[in-house]
C-alpha cells in the first residue's frame, strides 16, 4: 500500500509541474509602434512576423527555469516579450 500511495503522490506532484508548462496563451496586450529601425514596406506585416517571433521567444524563455515553471505556469512574461518587440524596432505606447 505504502508503494502504491508514493507513487500516486509522485505522479500527482509531476502532474502539477508539467501542466505549468503550458505554451499556449495570448500575447500581453500591449500596443506598439514602428519606428524608424523597422525596414519593410509593408509594417503591419512586419509587425505580425515580430509578434510571431517575440511570443515564441517569450514562451520559450517562460519555461526555461523550474522557478518560473512552478510560479509563472509558463505564461509569456510581459516583459521578455516587450523587450523582444522593442529590439525588433517597435516601440511600445503607453
């Protein structure tokens, strides 16, 4: 019974580590404006290209560490992606 029991806990504690690793999710809300820096003629396709970029980076870096796994479920971090949107040349309206 004991073996029985250390393994239900085992398989309910890695349960709840793995459903913080959920990737999926919205971008932040956050508006954004092209800057000079964006080279494209068509903006609104660059931004949607950087936004794709930003997100999967974001969600990446979401679930690299135990800590944030634990305690930001893997949910894009605000910051992380408005640092990616900026260096991609949008700048961020407050």
């Amino acid at each position: 019974m004991t073996r029985l029991s250390s393994a239900l806990l085992i398989t309910a504690v890695l349960g709840v580590a793995l459903g913080g690793c959920s990737r999926k999710g919205p971008a932040p809300d956050v508006s954004f404006l092209p800057t000079a820096a964006v080279e494209a003629e068509d903006k609104k396709a660059a931004f949607e290209a950087a936004k794709a970029v930003c997100l999967e980076q974001a969600q990446r870096k979401g679930i690299s560490s135990v800590t944030r796994i634990l305690l930001l479920k893997g949910r894009v971090s605000e910051s992380d992606y408005i640092d990616c949107m900026e260096a991609k040349g949008f700048a961020e309206l407050e």
